[in-house]
C-alpha cells in the first residue's frame, strides 16, 4: 500500500472554521440525546418505589463493563412524535445497540419505560424491525428487555397495528435461523406484547413486576365480564409454575439481568469464532497500524454548505490503517476515488466521490465493485456527491445507461455493504453510492450529511423558471415579490428535510456520528461482519417451540 500524501493544512482558518461548525452539530447532536435520557430520568422515583431499575441501567448492568458498545438509531422519532425542535423527544421510545453481554457480541434492545410507560411509538417500531433485521444479517443473539405499556390507544393507527405483526414474525425468523432470542420481562407485555416472550427461546420474568397477557383485567372484564386480577391472568409465578411462559424467575430487575448474563454465557459456540482458515478474529488485530494523520482533522474536512470541493482520499487516510491507500485507476473518471485498503486488519474497498459521478466514474466504480467481489472484500462507500452528472455531452455519453451499470452492480455486490454520508447525499448519487435503499448492513452519517433528490436552491431555481415559463405562456406579468417567496420557501423545505437529523429521525440511516468516531464504528461493524462471515448457525424449519 502507498501511504498516502496528504495536502490538507488542518491547521489553516479554513479548516478551523469547517471544525467549528462541525463541533456545533456534535453538540447539538449530543443535547438531542441526553434529552431522551433526561426525559426517562424524571421517572426514577417512580422506578424506586418499585424497586426497579431504569432502563439504562438495565443495559449498562446487561453490557459487559468496558466493552465496546454501538448505539443504533438514537435519533429515531427526531420531529416526528412533535414538530417542534425544543420539545421532540429523540429515540422512538427504546434504546438499541450492539455490545457484548459474557463475551458474546448481542443485539441488545430496551423498552425505555421512563418515557409513557414504553408504549410503543411509531418510529419506536420502525426501530426495532430495523435492528431485527441488522441481528438476522450479522447473526448476533437477540436480547429484549421488555416493559411496555403497548400500543397508546389515544394514537391508535391501525396501519401501526398491522406492520407491528412484522415485529413478532422477525423473531420467529430469528429463532428459526438458529440465532437465539433471549427476553427479560421487566414488566407488563399485554396484547400483541405477550408474543414478545411467546415467540422468544428464553424468558426471564420477575417476581410480582413481571405481566404477560393478551387481555388484562380492563380488557378481559370489558370483554366478557370475567373479573381476574393481573397475577392470575399473568404474573410471574404463575408463567413460570403454570402455563410454562417463563423459564426462569428473578426476584428484582439485578437479578434478573445477572440470569440473562448466564444464560448468554452458556453459548459457547458465539465466543470468538475463528475464521475459514482457522485464524482466530482477535489475532488479526495484532500489528495494526494506526492511520498517520489524526482524526480530529476529519472534523474540519467538510464544509458545511457543501459548495466547496472536498479530496476525499483526505478522508480515507485518516481512517485506513497506516493511511494506506492502493488506488484504483487514478486518472480514470478522477471524480469517482476507488481504493484498496486495511481497516483494523480487514481488507477493504472504499468508493467516494469528488464531485458528480460521470460516465467513466459510474463504469469505474462498476469495474471496481465486481473486483471486490471477486475478492470477498467488504465496500465501504463515503457519501460526497451531488449525483450522476447532466448536460449534453453526459447524456450522449449514455449516462443513463452507464449510471444504470453501477446501480445494478450496487444492488447486486454479493460482498457486505457500508455506507458513510460524509457530505451531501444527492439525486441518484445516493443511490449509485448505496444509500438507504440499496440495504447497506449498516448506514451512518455525519451530522453535517446531507440527503436530498436535489439541493434547496437548485430546486427553488428549477420551480421558478417553471412558474416563470407558465407565466410567459399565459401572457401574464412575472410577480416578483411572489416569485421569490416561493423560493424561500422552497429552500426552506428542502434544507429542513435533507438536514442529517430529520433523516435519522425518520431511520434513514442507523444513527449519526461524530467524525472522529468514524474508523471505531466501522471497526467494529467490519469485526462483526468477520464474526457473521465465520459463524455456522444451526437452523430449524421453525423457531423453537414453547411447551
């Protein structure tokens, strides 16, 4: 590998300037995040007098201490529960995150029951179908720590209701896999929640806390006039003596979280699994070489508008191992960068872009993903285009039909996929660079990534020379004053949704995240990914069956 020459002057105003900027969305970000935390908080005393845990400290007590842990979709709900900024309440109603739990690395989800007793919200749902799915891809044991209060019937949607059967179908695929799932039952599981410990392989309940229903008193009275209390109808001693719900049965939360600790410590064959040649994982971290620029420079290498040209091999070298690169046809399609490189030991394809994808780019990085294939090497994309280029000369280029090549190549990489939005994520650009809808494992972005179909600008310019044109067909005089509102308005619009924030809120991506943690989280996805590759599942035609 040549290590890369780096030109960029970290120290020049410039960069300070883009770091400063940068540092404010950190920040930002940062806020968001303990507000949700802030938010579950204030039910502590609530939590103490029923000699309850929190649910953070649920999964900090779950989590093996010191270990490496992944939060996903922390932003998830961001303006979507309310649409004021000062008052949304990121986070969906749920914690996700990957970490280790004995030694295995777990899926790990909590039902944040601070916040309106953990019913379920909208993008809470969409939330845990997506780390349903991302635990399925990367075989990684499920553990759910549940207490919800259900769906809130005030808001009742009944798409919401429908999808939310997909919730307890992935985990019947999860157990049919052969990938173990594993629940603590905190609390009340009422209605379509008692299937989350009906259709887990283990369940640990918790004596006089735990609930597990499909009617609860109200409801079961309402119905058909039986009066039962909640332990009859579904306590812990009864799930666990009775009607063989539970397997285990804790005294308090501590305890219970400690039967999860065993139980997960019991799968022995999820430890350390060795690679095809034999090679133990952990042993190709040894001679790693740290990347020779630091990553604080990252905070200052991308503009905050966008407008300005970035290098991003400048990117890669501050996240590849030794800032190694090997390039791919340098001074062919030059716009569109594809290299070879290492990241914690794993080899790697890296595909970003200088500026618009044109019609030696697109076949460029087409080239590149079938030798990556051929190769088995994971594909990294940074995100940093405005998209496919246009003009004349582009379209008699066949654009198109070249764009269309890399698009195919893309959705049919038989490598895994993931994906940076460093910069601006426009047009089809996001989509020939892996966006969202081509299923990367994991998709993050930087808070100052941007995700639109085209600019604000460029699209308030677009629907005035259209009003401009209907006018002058019409004969009718140009109102200016007029004219311009709609642009303002129409900058306004798109700037508010391609902010990194509102996409996350909406699970477009896996979560936003510092710059500087750019090369630990890939790291760690690239390490998880090897695990996947190495690990032999034992699948059953059904998920295992309760008693």
């Amino acid at each position: 590998m040549n290590v890369f020459a780096s030109q960029w002057n970290a120290a020049s105003e410039q960069a300070q300037q883009r770091s400063a900027a940068t540092l404010q969305r950190i920040a930002a970000l940062r806020e968001l995040e303990r507000r949700a935390a802030q938010a579950s908080q204030r039910s502590k005393p609530q939590f103490e007098k029923r000699g309850q845990l929190l649910p953070r400290e649920r999964v900090a007590l779950l989590l093996d201490s010191g270990a490496p842990w992944l939060p996903l979709c922390s932003l998830a709900g961001y303006l979507q529960d309310r649409p004021d900024p000062e008052k949304s309440i990121p986070g969906g109603g749920m914690l996700a995150g990957i970490g280790f739990v004995s030694g295995v690395r777990c899926m790990v989800v909590a039902s944040d029951s601070g916040i309106e007793a953990g019913a379920i919200q909208e993008k809470g749902l969409d939330k845990i179908l997506r780390v349903q799915e991302i635990a399925l891809q990367n075989k990684l044991p499920f553990i759910h720590l549940v207490e919800s209060a259900g769906a809130n019937l005030m808001r009742y949607r009944v798409e919401g209701f429908v999808q939310g059967g997909a919730l307890f179908r992935n985990l019947a695929r999860l157990s049919a896999a052969g990938i173990p799932v594993i629940t603590v039952q905190h609390g009340s599981g009422t209605a379509g929640g008692a299937y989350m410990p009906g259709l887990s392989d283990v369940v640990i309940m918790v004596r006089g806390r735990s609930r597990a229903f499909l009617a609860g008193p109200p409801l079961l009275k309402a119905a058909t006039g039986e009066i039962a209390t909640e332990e009859e109808l579904g306590g812990a001693e009864m799930h666990t003596g009775v009607s063989g719900l539970g397997e285990y049965l804790a005294e308090d939360d501590r305890q219970a979280l400690g039967m999860a600790r065993d139980v997960v410590a019991q799968l022995s064959q999820w430890k350390r699994p060795r690679s095809q040649t034999g090679q133990a994982l952990s042993d190709m971290k040894s001679g790693v070489v740290e990347p020779l620029f630091s990553a604080e420079e990252l905070l200052g290498l991308m503009p905050p508008h966008h407008r300005e040209p970035v290098d991003m091999r400048e990117v890669m070298a501050r996240l590849v191992d030794g800032s190694g690169l090997l390039l791919f046809k340098p001074g062919y399609g030059a716009a569109t960068v594809c290299a070879q490189a290492h990241l914690g030991g794993h080899a790697v394809g890296l595909i970003s872009n200088n500026g618009p994808i044109d019609v030696a780019g697109a076949n460029k990085a087409t080239h590149f993903i079938q030798w990556m294939c051929q190769l088995g090497h994971p594909i990294i994309y940074l995100q940093n285009t405005t998209g496919y280029m246009v003009g004349k000369d582009s379209e008699q280029a066949g654009m198109i039909k070249h764009g269309s090549k890399m698009i195919q190549a893309v959705t049919n990489a038989t490598v895994p996929q993931i994906t940076i939005q460093c910069g601006a994520s426009f047009g089809a650009g996001n989509y020939g660079m892996c966006g969202r809808g081509y299923a990367p494992r994991f998709l993050f972005s930087w808070p100052g990534a941007k995700t639109a179909v085209m600019g604000g600008e460029q699209a308030a310019r677009t629907m005035q020379q259209v009003t401009e044109a209907a006018m002058a067909r019409k004969g009718l005089p140009v109102d200016a004053e007029q004219l311009q509102k709609q642009y303002d308005q129409i900058t306004s619009m798109f700037e508010a949704q391609a902010d990194a924030f509102y996409t996350s809120g909406l699970l477009l991506d896996d979560g936003v995240i510092d710059p500087r943690d750019t090369r630990e989280v890939l790291g760690f996805c690239l390490d998880m990914l090897a695990e996947a590759e190495a690990r032999k599942l034992r699948p059953m035609q059904f998920g295992v069956a309760r008693m």
